[in-house]
C-alpha cells in the first residue's frame, strides 16, 4: 500500500525580488507576483478538474489565513505504487517554482528498484520507513523520516514482523 499525507502552499516564483532596488515601486511588484499567483491557482484548480475525483488522490485547496495564498492539502491511498501523488509533485515543480510544502508518504512496495516517479535511482530498501518529500525553489528532495521510521519497530511492534 502507498500511503501518502501532505500540504503545498501553491505559489509563483518570487525571483522578480532578487535584485529588487528601493527605486523599483515594491507595490508594482507585489501587483506583478498576486497575478502571477492567481494565474497559477486557477490553473491548478483546471489541472485538478481535469484529473476528476480519481479514488487514489484526494484534495483540498483553502485559503491561507490573511493571504491571497491558497494551500493544498491532499492525501493519497493506492494498493500499488503509481498515483497521482507524483503527477501532482510534476505539476508543481514545473508550473508553480515558489511553491513549497512536505509530503509523508508510506510504501511497502518501496523495495529500491529504480523509479522515475518518486525523483531517485537507488537500491534502499524503504519498504519499512516513511519518506519526507519536500518541494521548495521549483525542486523536490527526498528526505528520512526520523518521526514514525522505522515503522516496525516505532509504530507497530517487531513481535508483528
């Protein structure tokens, strides 16, 4: 079973700040970055329309709390590995770079094949841990999980193993 919980605040790039100058008017900017932020939610709530209400990917977008800012959180339960988890993380990384969040996700069929899906060509087996998938800058790092890993024993006990 793939077991994946996560939360993405969904935003442009904020790279138009780099260099900025007091000369710039800093509210022109802002103006610039809330379009660009609004664009990028409208299409990602057309992204997730076309996608339907699939059984494997489950989501809400919110508002941020005195933000423009919306957050997506979402889970995802599959009985083998594809999902559209990783087409969500895809989406992200290649339409909204100033986006960042942190997804905790559980495979037992995670055994250290190579998998183009999940961003790694390793052999470690991680059938027994959680994953951290973090999104920050327009890219996606893999992480150890040192909360609920290993699973047996941390969660359940190793006399079930």
């Amino acid at each position: 079973m793939l077991y994946a919980y996560g939360w993405c605040v969904i935003r442009s790039s904020r790279s138009v700040y780099v260099g900025a100058t007091l000369d710039e008017k800093i509210e022109q900017i802002d103006d610039r970055v809330d379009a660009a932020d609004k664009l990028i939610i409208a299409e990602l709530e057309s992204w997730l329309t076309e996608l339907g209400d699939v059984y494997d990917f489950q989501w809400s977008l919110k508002a941020q709390a005195w933000s423009e800012a919306k957050v997506l959180l979402y889970t995802a339960s599959r009985n083998h590995r594809p999902s559209h988890l990783w087409d969500f993380h895809d989406w992200v990384i290649q339409n909204a770079p100033g986006s960042y969040g942190l997804t905790y996700v559980h495979d037992d069929e995670d055994v250290g094949e190579t998998d183009t899906n999940t961003y790694r060509s390793r052999t470690t087996d991680y059938s027994n841990m959680f994953r951290v998938f973090r999104i920050a800058n327009g890219r996606i790092n893999e992480l150890d999980d040192p909360f609920l890993s290993p699973i047996v024993p941390t969660i359940d006990p190793s006399e079930l193993a």
